[in-house]
C-alpha cells in the first residue's frame, strides 16, 4: 500500500480520469501503428536477404532449398514477400511498440516496481535472442530431418514444399522458442515483486516438468518428440536456474535484514 512516507513506493499517477486513460490508450495504438509501418518499410528491401537466412536450415536438413522451395500459384511470390516483411517488421518494431506500451502502464506502477523491471529488460532481449538462435541453428536442422525422414518412411513424395508455409513454420517457431525462454525473467521478476519464492517453485517441479512438455507438444508445430524435447530440456533447466537465482537473492536479502 503506497503512502506518503515511503516515497519510493508511490506511483507516478496522478489519478486521471477515464477519458484521459481512453486518450493515453489511443496515443499508445497510434504510435505502436506507426512503429510498425515503419518498421514494416524499412524490412522491404530486405526480404530476399531474410528469405536466404531461412532457407539455411533446409540445406542442413539435406535439401536444396532452389528446388525444394516452390509456389503453386501467380500471387505465390506476393504472398511469400508479405509474410517476411509484416514478420520482419513486426521484429524490427517491437522493441519501440514496448516502449510504448511501458509508457502507458508505467503510471500505474509504483516507483520501486519501474526500477525491478528496468533491471531485467536487457536480460529478457538475451535471453529472446538466445531462444531464437537455439531454435534457427539445432531445432530447425533437427525437426525438418525428422519430417522429412517421416516422409520417406511412409513413402511420400516430398520432393517440394510450398515456400509461404516453409517461412511460416519456421518463423512461427523461432518465435515461439524466443518467447518462451522468457520464463526466467518472469519468474525472478515475480520473486523480486514478491509473488512467488524459490520454496514456492521448487515444491511445484513435478507439476511444471509436465506442464513444460504439454505445453511445448502444443507449441512446437511439429509433431516428433525430438523437437518438442530440444524445447522441453532448455526449459527446464531454466526453471531450475530461476529457483537458485531466487534462492540466492533471498539468502542475501535475509543476511541484509538479519532475518
């Protein structure tokens, strides 16, 4: 509960009413949009580039990507273009649709909470990075072998892919191994707010273990346990490293206050 003696636990809001927080949420759309377009214009001439990044992994999975890569219809190459750059885009823009959006709900935050979280914003951009790395150099090479070996096994013919839904499979699970590896963030955020402790975690790892493999069978676009494993054993280790960073800034914030 902010009061007037503890400064550093007031929120900077200055009790606004409705229509203007209607009028903050409104500025707050506009400028994310104009990020966005921004950002969208600035990936165009940078879609072939991007196209033969992705493409990499295909040819570590064995296949050309010249002749593997193909579209079956007139718009196929139009559709294929969009795709990279709003993704692109969307990549390019995010850290500035962020800030945005901490500005508007930064008024609601007290001083102290601002602090914890501006602390952990470059940790959750590294760790993003390093997800989606993980994903583009092992996870990538790893599940396409697996489907394209699955594919020969049940004597499909596989000789060609449609390239709009080769980008987005990859792109969808870059992604999504990008968002995920936020989850030490988030756990040692909520530690360093008070809602979860190390004891807390530690007492549910049986129920998150399972939990992480539900959820990354239902993530991962892919149906072999190979890739859904690669998401799965990172995830965990993660978790694992959450509790002993939450352990250890409890044992020393008890030393502090001779608890």
């Amino acid at each position: 509960m902010n009061t007037p003696d503890n400064p550093e636990h007031e929120a900077d809001s200055g009790g606004k009413p409705f229509i203007q927080h209607l009028e903050d949420l409104r500025k707050m759309l506009i400028r994310s949009l104009v990020a966005l377009g921004l950002g969208i214009i600035a990936a165009i001439p940078l879609a072939p580039d991007v196209l033969d990044i992705l493409k990499h992994p295909l040819a570590v999975a064995g296949k050309n990507p010249a002749e593997f890569l193909r579209v079956l219809e007139i718009t196929g190459g139009f559709k294929v273009a969009m795709i990279l750059v709003i993704l692109t885009g969307l990549l390019f823009s995010a850290p500035f649709i962020s800030i945005f959006v901490a500005g508007f709900v930064a008024p609601a935050l007290t001083r102290l909470e601002k602090t914890i979280i501006g602390r952990y914003v470059f940790s959750a951009i590294g760790l993003f990075v390093a997800g989606a790395l993980l994903c583009y150099f092992a996870v990538l090479p790893v599940g396409l072998k697996v489907m394209l070996g699955i594919g020969s096994w049940l004597d499909i013919n596989m000789d060609f892919v449609r390239t709009d839904d080769y980008i987005s499979f990859c792109l969808y699970l870059i992604l999504a191994f990008g968002l995920t590896f936020e989850l030490p963030v988030v756990l040692v955020l909520l530690g360093r707010l008070g809602v979860v402790s190390s004891n807390m975690l530690a007492s549910k790892r049986s129920y998150v273990i399972v939990t992480i493999f539900f959820l990354a069978m239902i993530i991962t676009p892919t149906t072999d346990m190979v890739s859904q494993t690669l998401l799965a054993v990172p995830l965990i280790i993660l978790f694992e490293i959450s509790i002993l960073l939450l352990r250890s800034r409890e044992k020393r914030e008890a030393l502090r206050t001779g608890i």
